[in-house]
C-alpha cells in the first residue's frame, strides 16, 4: 500500500476538485461547443452585496474549447483551480489591481488577431487567428507559475513550443536574443491609455529572452489553460510561459517576435534595474530588494487558513532541464 | 450648524454609533469572505490590503477631526478622537497580525529578518509600536497620571502618519500614485495644524 506523506501546502482530498470531473465536464464542453462553454463561464461569476455599486454586467469572454495532447507527466502537485488562475492576474494593461484584468477584460478582441516572427530571419512570417491554434498540434503542460511577488500557482497550459515556431522563420547565425511585444493599442486596454490603471510603466510592453533559452523545450507559447483557449485576463490569443522564471517573463498577448542581435529592453528592467533584471530566473538565494524570495505562498483552493507557504526552489524546481544553460554565469550578479 | 434641543452628550453618542458601526462592520464582513474562500483568488493579499489601508484612512479620521472641529465650532467632535484612534490602532494590528498568521504563517525568523531587511517593513513596525504606545496611554487615568508628558507622547501621531504614508508608498511596485495622493493629504493636515510645531 502507498501512504502518502501529505506536504503543509497540498490540499485535503475533498478540497479539490476531482480530476475526472474536471476531465468530465471538458468533454461535455467540448460537446456542447462554444455557445455552451461560454454561457457556462458567464453565469459562474459571483453574485456579491458589491454588485448593487457596481455598472452594469458586461458579458464574460467565450473560451472556445481545444484538442491536444494530454500532459500524462507524473505531477504530484494540486493544480490551481481555475476559478483563480482567472481572476487573479497582473495584467497591468487592464488594471494593477490582481481583480481587474477579468473586470476590464472581457470585451478585448482576439480575432482578427496578428503575430509576426521577423528580425534576423530566413523566413519571416505573421500568423492569423485560426493559424495560431493549427499552426502546431497542442500539447498540455503542466507548469508551476511563480510571481515575482512570492506567490505561485499550478497551471495546465495547452501550447507548443517556441523551438517550432522560432525553427519555422529559420534564425540566421546573428540571432542571439529574442524580443517580445504585447499588443499596443490603448481603446481596447484601459491601462494603456490611463497612467493609474496602467501603473506608470511604458507600453508597449517588451520582453526579452537569449535564444538558447528560447529555444529550451521548456520554453512554451500558450494559447490556452485548462482545456480551453486562454480568456484576456490570461493575455489571449498567445502568450509566453517560461516556468523556470518570474512571472514578468511570460509576456501576454504577444504581436511581435522579432530575433535579434543584442539584448532587447525589457519592460521591468527598464522600470527598475535594480529590482528586475533581464534573466528574473527564479532564485531563492537573491532577494528581491524590498522581500525575500526564498519561499513562497502556493494559491490553491481554500480561504484563509490554508497553509500554503512553501520553500522557493532554484529554478522554480526546473534545474535539470535549464540550469546548464547558465553554467558559466554569477547567478547573483546577473539575476 | 445647531442643534438645539439634542445636547452634545446625544451628539457624540451618535457619531460614535456610526463610527463603531463604520469600522465593526467591513471586518466582520471581511473575515467571513475570507475564511470562506469568497474574496478572490489570493485572500491573504487581500485581507493585508484592506486593513491597511482602513488603519491609514482612520488615521487621517482622527487628524481631520480637530480642524474641522475647529472651523465649524463643534467643540465635542473632540470627543471622537479617542475612539477613531483606537480603531486605527485595531486595524493596524490586524494589519501586521495578518502579515504575520496568514502571509509568513508564523516563519519568526523570517519576520525578524523582512523587519531588518527590508526598509519599509522597519518604518511600519517602527509605527505601530507608537501607536501602541498611544493606545495603551488613551485610558483617563493614565492620561491624568502622565501630565504634560502625554500631550508630548501623542503628539508622535504626527510622525507615526509621515512614517505610515512613507511605507505605504515603499510598499508598491510601481503603482505610485494611491500612496501619493494619501502623502499628500497626511501633510495637508499636518499643514492645518503648523502653528502647533514650533522651530
């Protein structure tokens, strides 16, 4: 028999939500299509006392449910549900506060939708909508997401790799880095256009990666969570996900890539070099300046009381898989 | 402004009223969520938040009473200074038990080590041991006992809301201007009051 020491930060069996429901009720999403995936999203939100203050109820964003390749890795941790990895987000570009991107959200436009791959390339190219979901099959993988605000989450993501999209455009011998940039447009997201939604940063909001990096397996573009395309708040139609990075890193709603010879800019670096640098690889010897990052609180199911501070790991517990990639570096010097 | 038949008496007890309600209610209403799961994904975060930023609203309660007492000639609003004050006091050690119980879950030596580390930590619990030390001396027979030393001791009120305000605005990632526009209201009362600092 198996018994199983239960760590402080998993949850009690009937907290979670069983994973053959959740399986099942895909599949009755994915039957019923997207008139009913979406009328099931819009009726789940919270009716609350606050409601009476509040305007007038804008209807919630249609996910669209996908194909792909089950994540059957061997993953012991309880996943985030997705009630959470929906409604707390930054996403400064609708808002600094973690409750507002699904408030301010929800009307953005996916489609059409454009995202060129172009700078030190053969074959540069622009996806459309409907090309960045068939371009590559789908694959769900199964990431921790750790913020650099020391909380962290479970998330199954669907997506393919970076390596096949980067492969396509075929890179020249000059591509050493590449640049990231969200979408730019300021009617559509509200802190873009207002200096206090938007938290005083400059958009559009740039991203950089080295291409080995980029080209890890690890290194995934997602267009989905939990079975289905990912909602704005979660920065649809595409996004990046590095898991063994701060959050901050996994730029959002992505237009451009563009490989390219030197360092690109990132958004947080250049707010505060002192605080974000351009690698953000997730260290829990190197402090942010003003908190700790040595451990981290886990966001699951469960109000208050859930004990869910858990140690920080190197790497965000992907080491094997990247720490090679920066063997010869000062980890604390270049953070 | 006059009421002529009410007596201050009634007065305060009314306002009092409000104020004990004001400040009870979004605390029960705030724990119940809370413990239940119901105040979105990251309700540590948000309980920490919203006590803080209650204790800072009831501190500058507190400093706005005396001029507005002043201008409008209603001498027993005095009288509500105490209570708005021990409420401040209350939220801010909600705030920091909060931090302590629900974020570090109770880490001590990582507590000792943020109060070193880290500059805006200091400044807050540099604050809340004054207010303490105000809360504890707001009984009468203390108060009697101390003299002119207790004018002195409360007088820290206005440092404690500088030290309050610096923390607020040390505290956040970029979002700078909420922490600004409460710097700026903190000074505009203690401007109010410059004739009490003597150089």
């Amino acid at each position: 028999m198996l018994i199983k020491a239960p760590k402080t930060y998993e949850l009690k069996e009937n907290a979670v939500t069983d994973e053959k429901i959740y399986r099942d009720r895909r599949s009755l999403l994915k039957t019923m299509g997207y008139l009913g995936a979406g009328s099931l999203l819009s009726t789940s939100t919270q009716a609350n006392v606050f409601d009476l203050f509040s305007k007038e109820k804008t209807e919630m964003f249609k996910s669209k449910p996908l194909n792909y390749l089950k994540d059957n890795s061997e993953f012991e941790q309880i996943l985030t549900p997705e009630s959470k990895v929906i409604s707390h987000n930054n996403f400064y570009e609708f808002g600094t506060k973690k409750n507002q991107p699904i408030e301010l959200s929800q009307e953005f436009k996916v489609d059409p939708w454009q995202l060129t791959i172009s700078g030190e390339v053969d074959k540069p190219f622009t996806l459309s909508y409907d090309d960045l979901f068939k371009q590559f099959p789908l694959e769900e993988r199964i990431y921790r997401l750790r913020c650099v605000e020391a909380w962290s989450m479970v998330i199954p993501w669907l997506g393919f790799s970076l390596a096949k999209l980067l492969k396509k455009a075929q890179p020249n011998s000059r591509a050493k880095y590449v640049a990231f940039e969200t979408l730019y447009d300021p009617k559509q997201m509200p802190g873009q256009k207002n200096r206090r939604l938007g938290g005083g940063i400059k958009y559009p909001y740039v991203e950089g990666l080295r291409i080995d990096e980029a080209m890890n397996p690890l290194t995934l573009m997602s267009v989905g969570l939990y079975g289905k395309t990912l909602p704005p708040q979660n920065g649809a139609p595409i996004r990046l996900v590095v898991p063994w990075k701060y959050g901050f890193k996994s730029i959002k709603s992505i237009v451009g890539i563009k490989l390219v010879e030197r360092m690109p800019a990132t958004t947080w670096n250049i707010l505060a070099p002192k605080e974000y640098g351009f690698y953000a690889n997730v260290n829990p010897k190197v402090d942010h300046p003003r908190w700790s990052q040595a451990s981290e609180r886990r966001i699951t199911a469960g109000g208050l009381f859930s004990r869910n501070r858990i140690e920080t790991l190197p790497f965000n517990g992907y080491g094997e898989e990247v720490s090679d990639l920066y063997k010869n570096m000062n980890l604390m010097e270049d953070f | 402004m006059t009421w002529p038949l009410v007596s201050n008496k009634t007065k305060v007890n009314f306002f009092k009223s409000i104020i004990h309600f004001a400040s009870l209610l979004p605390i029960i209403s705030l724990y119940f969520s809370a413990f239940n799961d119901e105040l979105g994904a990251d309700p540590v975060e948000t309980v920490i938040h919203f006590t803080g930023i209650g204790a800072f609203n009831l501190l500058l309660l507190t400093l706005l009473v005396t001029p507005i007492a002043k201008k409008f000639k209603q001498g027993y609003l005095m009288n509500l200074r105490r209570l708005l004050g021990l409420y401040a006091f209350a939220y801010a050690l909600l705030h920091i038990l909060n931090f302590i119980a629900f974020d570090l879950q109770f880490n001590m030596n990582l507590l000792l080590a943020e109060i070193v580390k880290r500059p805006y930590i200091t400044i807050g619990m540099v604050a809340i041991l004054l207010l303490t030390s105000l809360a504890v001396t707001s009984i009468n027979r203390l108060k009697r006992k101390m003299g002119k030393s207790w004018q002195k001791l409360h007088n820290t009120i206005y440092i404690i809301i500088l030290l309050v305000g610096v923390h607020f605005y040390w505290s956040v990632k970029s979002e700078v201007i909420e922490p600004t526009i409460y710097i700026i209201i903190s000074i505009v009362l203690l401007f109010l009051r410059r004739r009490k600092f003597k150089f």
